[in-house]
C-alpha cells in the first residue's frame, strides 16, 4: 500500500482519483490547492504525488519549482491537466516531473502512471525498502502454502494467502432461499456472487470489474445499491 498525494482543485477529480487508488488498497490524502498540498508535504513523506497544473493560487509548476528547489522533490510527482501545452508538459519533466496525464484521466492511464511512479520509487534507495510486488505475490516473502483440504477454488486462486485468510473467503458454494420474490433471490445472490469475488481479489475494484465483465463505473453502483461492505474485503 503506498501513500499518495492527490493536489486538484476540482473536488469531482479529487474524489474519483481518490475513489479508484482507495480501491487499489492505497492510503490517500487531498489537497485542493498549493497551500494545502505544501501544508500536506511538511507534514510528511509520499510514495507519489499527482499534481494538477492549473490551480487558482500557485499552478503545479511552481509548485514542483519549488519543492525541487528545497529540497523536497524526493519522490515521483505525476502532472495532471486538460489544456496544457507541449511546452508546460516539457517544462515540468524537466524540473523532475515523472509524467504527465492529460484530463479527462481514464482508470487504465491513471493505474499504468501510478505502477510506473511507484515501481520507479521502489527503486530508489530507501532506509526501509518494502518488498516488491509481482503478480499480487509479495517477492521475497515466503508464501504459505495452502492445506489440501481447504475447499477446491479458494487455495488455487490465492496460494500465498494463509490459511486463517482462506477461511475467511466466503464459500464459493452457497445455499438460497428461493422461495421468496424473483428480485429478492436475485439481488441475494448476486450480492453474494460480488462479496465472493471481492474477497478473492482482495478487494480490487479493477480486477472485479475484469472477472465480472462489467464497467468500472457501473460496478461500483451495483454494490453500493446492493449494500455490499466494500470496506470489508478491502486489502489492508
């Protein structure tokens, strides 16, 4: 889990980008403007920041200016914006920028930036390096191996799971009641249809969206309106 800085002063991206990296099983914090992003880096450190450019006290630029001038530009910093220019876009790679991501942000280039800048952060000298992701396999952490008669799916899916975390999956045999309505039975099921897969992806929003077939966006209201707990299933 990485900790990530969202500065925007547009509170609708804000909350998407939030919404997705809190998803992703990132810890992130927002600024909505320059003062509150300095305020949020005195305070401490970030694995990566996303930074829109035009903001209405100090635009992004400046602000990368100045973090690189004091010494603070010590982590990877994603530029965000919907009407720069080549030129601002060369400029803020320049001064130490990571990328840039032109608005409206898709999920896929947003994920694919946020890899790259932490994948490249992971590679810096660090007092306390934290051990690599591969494949969801943490590398270098010995896996624990799953006991045979632990159901048939859970163990295969997730072998470096423990056994404690196995067992609690829900089961990927369920009964219903089906004598009751036709929208009850079928919301019970696919609630618990989506509970199952979230517990088996470790609460990945994006990779439910591809086990399931469905669209991000409307994967997300289909929980919500069947109250499924995403809390409950989200990775720590």
């Amino acid at each position: 889990m990485a900790n990530i800085l969202v500065v925007d002063d547009e509170l609708g991206i804000r909350d998407l980008l939030s919404e997705i990296l809190n998803d992703e099983g990132h810890s992130v914090e927002l600024a909505a403007n320059a003062t509150q992003a300095r305020a949020a880096r005195n305070a401490g450190a970030f694995d990566l920041v996303l930074l829109d450019i035009w903001m209405p006290d100090t635009d992004g630029v400046s602000l990368l200016k100045e973090w690189a001038a004091s010494g603070q530009l010590t982590m990877p910093v994603i530029m965000m914006s919907g009407h720069a220019t080549i030129d601002t876009a060369v400029e803020a790679t320049r001064i130490g920028a990571l990328s840039f991501l032109e608005k409206p942000i898709t999920m896929q280039k947003l994920l694919k930036a946020v890899e790259q800048g932490l994948a490249k952060n992971a590679s810096a000298p660090a007092t306390k390096p934290a051990a690599p992701v591969a494949g969801g396999v943490l590398v270098g952490v010995t896996p624990v191996t799953p006991v045979a008669d632990v159901g048939a799916g859970e163990a295969m899916v997730r072998p470096h799971l423990g056994l404690r975390a196995v067992d609690a999956m829900p089961s990927a045999h369920q009964d219903f009641d089906l004598d009751r309505p036709l929208r009850e039975a079928r919301d019970g099921f696919e609630k618990a249809y989506f509970e199952f897969h979230l517990a088996r992806e470790g609460g990945s929003m994006t990779r439910v969206a591809e086990k399931t077939g469905l669209e991000r966006t409307h994967l997300y209201r289909k929980l919500r309106q069947l109250g499924v707990d995403l809390g409950r299933s989200r990775r720590g």
